[in-house]
C-alpha cells in the first residue's frame, strides 16, 4: 500500500538507527488469488464474474497474472525488521484496499 511505503520512508528518513540499513515493505498477510479474489469483492460495490482457470491453462495460454502460480516463482517476502526495528505498523489490508478503489475508483467512471 502506497501510503505504507511513505510512512515507511519517512520512519526510515526520522529514525538514526535506520542508517545504512535497508527495509523490506511486505505486510504479513499471505495470501492466494482465491482470497485475494474475496478481498476485491469485499471492498468493491460492484458484482463480478470470475473463470476459475488452471495453473496449466495459465502457462500454456500465457495469461499474465499478478502474482506468481509455481513454487518456483514464489518467495515470500519478511517485513517484520521494520516493526522490530522501528517499530513500524502496517495498515489494515481490507481498510488500505478499500481505500485504493475508492480513489481510483472515481478516476475511472
């Protein structure tokens, strides 16, 4: 989340102990594109239609996708320094993603 990103910097820029350090931003949420999917129902007012699809077809069909299908693609990431460190907190991920498509949103109808 955009506005994660700028406290994180801004932590980074009022903190001395952040010096020559670096900071990975991954809030600790993990999730697949199934709970992703009900994520965007949930903050959107609109009603949408999904084609279930299978790691196969996506491969064979090269559909591009957001976010990684294989073992082999995927990494998860570990933001937890910054909160031990700085004590950074991550914004709620429902509230951060309702906010995002309010904003955006607007600029699309």
């Amino acid at each position: 989340y955009a506005k994660d990103v700028a406290r994180g910097i801004m932590l980074c820029i009022e903190k001395e102990e952040a010096d020559n350090k670096t900071y990975i931003l991954s809030a600790p949420e993990v999730f697949n594109y199934d709970s992703y999917v009900d994520l965007l129902r949930s903050v959107s007012d609109r009603d949408f239609k999904t084609t279930p699809v299978t790691v196969e077809d996506v491969l064979k069909n090269n559909i591009p996708l957001p976010f990684p299908l294989t073992p082999e693609e995927n990494a998860l990431f570990n933001g937890q320094k910054i909160v031990n460190e700085l004590g950074f907190e991550y914004g709620d991920l429902k509230t951060s993603m309702q906010m995002t498509y309010n904003a955006f949103k607007t600029v699309f109808e």
